[in-house]
C-alpha cells in the first residue's frame, strides 16, 4: 500500500510527509536512527522527537540530562521555586518543543532513579520536589499516556507513592485512557496504602489490555489484593495480557482468570512458586477460550506434577519462554521440550540446575534441545563448559537466533585458544546481540577477528567481561566497535533483561 501511494502519481504526493511518519514509527525502539533522523530535516526532526521521548526514562545509558529539559518546560513560579534551591540554573530556558506532552509511559520507580541519576548529592525532601514537578507537568500537559508502571520495594519509596496517589487521584483523565498497567511492590506496609489508588483505577480505566501484578510476601494485607483484583477483573472487558510476580502464594490470584476466559491471550509467570496452584492449573486453562502464549521464567517447583497438568490441557497454546534458574527434574524438562519445543523462543538453563544428574540423562537432554528447538531467538547458557556450549550453539545456528548470552564453566582451563577461534566462526549470521563471560584476554582478539564479518553485518548490542574486566572500559576498543554502529554495553545493565525478553 505504501509504495503503491508514492508512485501512483502527482496527486498522491500529499500523502509523502504521512509516508515518511510511518516509516520512522519503524523504528520507534532504534534510538540511534532517530537521532539521526532529527538531522535530517525539519519534517524528520519533527516526526523523530516525539518518539524519541514518549519514554526516556527507560533509554538505556543516557547521562540524564533529560530532566533539565523536561523542568525547562515548568511555569515560572515552579521553575523559580527549583532555582532559589539550586535545582536547575537560572538561564534554564523553554525548550522548542513541547516535550511532556510526548509522554506515553511512566514508572515510577525508573522516574526517582533517573532524579538521582541526574542529580546523584540530591536530598531526598528534594528529589521528591523534582519528581512531584515531573509528575504534574506531565499532567497539566496533558500528555496521551499509554502505560502506567508503579514499582516500590523499599519503605523509603512510599513517599513517591504518596506524591502518585494524590496526583493521580486528583486527575482522573491523566489515566482513564491507560492500556498497560503495572503494579509491582515488594514492601509489606504499601499493601494498604495503595489500595484507594488500585480501586480508583478499576473503575477510572475501562480499556486496559494488559496487566502486571507483582507482590513480594504473604500476609493479612494480601486479601486487598486478591479484592481488587477481582475488581479489575470484573470491570475490566478487554484484558489480554497478564504477568504474574509473586514469591508466594498465587492461588487465589490464578483462580481469577476465569473471569478473562473469552479475552486472555497471553500469561506470564516471573518467579511464581507452582506449588501454590499445582492442583487447579489444569482445570483454570482449560476454562481459558483464546489463550495463545505462557512465559515461565524463573519460576519455583517445575515438577513433573506441574508439567503433567500442562501437557494435559485440552486447548492448544504456546509456551514461548523457558528461562530456568531453579533446579528441575530432567525428564520433566524433557517432556515439556518435546511438547511445546518447536514454539520455544527463549530459553534459558545453567549447568548448575543439572547439578547430580547422570550423563546419560544430560545427553538426552541436550539431544532433545537440539531436536525439538528449532526456533530459539533468545538463547542463554550459565556457568556451562565450552564443549558442550559450542554445541548446542553450532547445532541451533540455523535457526533464527539474534540473542545470545554465554558464562562459561572454565574453573580447570579447559578454555583454549581453538575454543574461541570455534566460537567466533559457528556464530549465527542473525546474532544481534551478544554477551560473554570468562573471555581470556588473550583470546578476545582471536574471537573477534573469526567473527568479524558478523559483527559489521548484523551485531547491534555486545556486553563482554574478560576477566572480571568490562569491555566498556576498554575506550579503545569501544571506539573501533562504533566505527561499526555496534554498541558496547556494561555487562551487569545489558539491553535485554529477565522478563523484558517477552516483550520483544
């Protein structure tokens, strides 16, 4: 349709500038080409710098700097009110561009880190000032918000809470339109203080498609919880997505689903303990009429119990994601491979979780990875010896994999030279991100040099640490690598993280 529009004649050149709009919302996730979008003309800036800060708390590896810009944007009296304390300069003027009102998602917890980011000697009475200057700017810009992320897991963070619940509360529009919402807390006493908040939003929001629900401990305050919930599942018609966090009991929490039965497409579970919910999993998916896709990542309890009840579902669905941290029961793994192995595009294991198992079960294992695992495109393996990774690598390379993830297991030296002239050479052409542990120096530039027609062609994203050294630190060779348009990541804060993966 596109082409078709642009070369149909004169008279649909009017149609160009929307063109253009839509191919730069291709890359809405791209921070590097919009950057240098906005060189390219004014119709190109114009179109780049909303998307480029619809989220900019989330950008990885920023200086910050962002915040000024946004407080730019303040009215007089608050903008004086932060320089007669030393918060912003005096010559911080208004900004071309009407920057808060590009704001499409929040989270609260990535908001205050980015304060203290930008403004690391900040007070907390300060920082606090700052984020409530943030926030109602934000509001009184009326920004479209799209997502809506509230994260506390510390005491000290119920100030923020406080600061979001009033503001919130005060004006409804600023989230009635909201289709993603997260909720994620890990202290205890929050429970009953967000509780006006989580009930303002059932009845506030009516078109929230997915929803995140993280809580971290068991106890009296729980049952608001599970009472609102019930709530955001009865008011809510269109839920599609939902994501479990919980490091205790989810039961009652799971049982809810039924009231999402004719809309629920797609489940993930981050650190669920199945044992809480191993006896009515079976019968609650079955009740689930269009489910598509469950993640699990680093879950508690897969056991053959669990993924017997799995396997005996009666609809159809995919599992996506396998991200194991926990020790399991092998032929349990096995099994679950081999029913769901071809719709697998995230997995992850270590050498640890095979810790006493037999060889020959481990082969079988491995066998059965290579064999039903054809579709793999996050790929991570911790602590594991060379051999076997190189393996598993050189026999899934023709699959579409783009992230790889290796630690390897090199306690004896068993890691030589050849290893990373193999390594380098069986990567897969598709490879748009690596990251690598226990590199030995002198084998990097081995690695590199087997690789490098990959790099230049497909890599994006590296994140190395060789010998407990961070490639980042090496400014040398950061610089030789952006010569190529690769990005060179600190190891510990790379792109992909945890659950972020079933979102790409």
């Amino acid at each position: 349709m596109t082409y078709s529009k642009l070369f149909s004649g004169n008279s649909e050149l009017g149609n160009l500038p929307e063109l253009i709009c839509e191919i730069i919302k291709y890359f809405r996730n791209d921070f590097s080409t919009l950057y240098s979008c906005i060189l390219v003309n004014r119709l190109w800036c114009r179109l780049a710098i909303p998307l480029l800060w619809e989220d900019p708390f989330s950008i990885y590896a920023q200086n910050f700097q962002f915040i000024e810009i946004y407080l730019g944007n303040l009215n007089e009296d608050a903008k004086q009110h932060l320089v007669d304390r030393n918060l912003i300069a005096k010559n911080c003027s208004s900004t071309l561009f009407n920057y808060p009102s590009f704001i499409k998602r929040l989270n609260t917890n990535k908001i205050f880190r980015s304060i203290g980011n930008w403004h690391p000697a900040l007070m907390d009475c300060w920082t606090i000032l700052v984020y409530r200057s943030l926030f109602k700017m934000f509001i009184e810009n009326e920004g479209n918000l799209h997502s809506f992320e509230f994260e506390y897991h510390t005491v000290l963070d119920f100030n923020y809470l406080k600061v979001t619940m009033e503001l919130t509360l005060q004006n409804p529009n600023f989230t009635c339109n909201i289709r993603n919402l997260k909720f994620s807390m890990s202290a205890t006493n929050i429970y009953i203080n967000m509780f006006p908040l989580l009930k303002f939003l059932c009845f506030n929001c009516n078109s929230i498609s997915s929803f995140y629900i993280g809580y971290g401990y068991k106890d009296g305050n729980n049952t608001l919880i599970e009472k609102c919930l019930t709530q955001m599942f009865n008011t809510q018609q269109s839920i599609e997505k939902i994501s479990f966090e919980c490091y205790n009991s989810l039961y009652d929490s799971f049982s809810l689903l039924t009231n999402t039965s004719n809309t629920l497409k797609i489940i993930t579970f981050y650190r669920v303990a199945y044992e809480e919910i191993i006896n009515n999993i079976q019968e609650i998916f079955n009740q689930l009429n269009v489910l598509e896709t469950i993640h699990i990542i680093y879950c508690y309890s897969l056991n053959s119990d669990f993924v017997q009840q799995i396997i005996n579902v009666i609809r159809p669905f995919k599992l996506k994601s396998l991200i194991l941290k926990y020790h399991f029961q092998v032929e349990s793994l096995q099994l679950l491979i081999q029913k769901f192995g071809s719709d697998l595009e995230n997995f992850e294991f270590s050498k640890g979780l095979l810790h006493g198992k037999s060889k020959q079960k481990r082969q079988k294992l491995f066998e059965s990875i290579i064999e039903y695992c054809t579709k793999i495109k996050y790929f991570s393996l911790r602590d594991i010896n060379i051999n076997l990774a190189l393996n598993l690598i050189e026999n899934i390379k023709k699959q579409s994999l783009n992230y790889l993830n290796i630690r390897f297991y090199d306690y004896y030296g068993y890691y030589e030279s050849k290893n990373s002239k193999n390594l380098g050479q069986i990567l897969p052409s598709k490879l748009e991100f690596l990251k690598l542990d226990l590199i030995k120096p002198n084998y990097l530039k081995i690695f590199l040099e087997n690789f490098q027609d990959t790099f230049i062609k497909r890599v994006k994203y590296l994140a190395i640490l060789i010998n407990c050294q961070d490639l980042v630190s090496l400014k040398d060779e950061v610089k030789e690598f952006e010569l190529y348009n690769i990005k060179v990541q600190k190891y510990d804060e790379s792109y992909i993280r945890d659950i972020d993966i079933v979102n790409n």
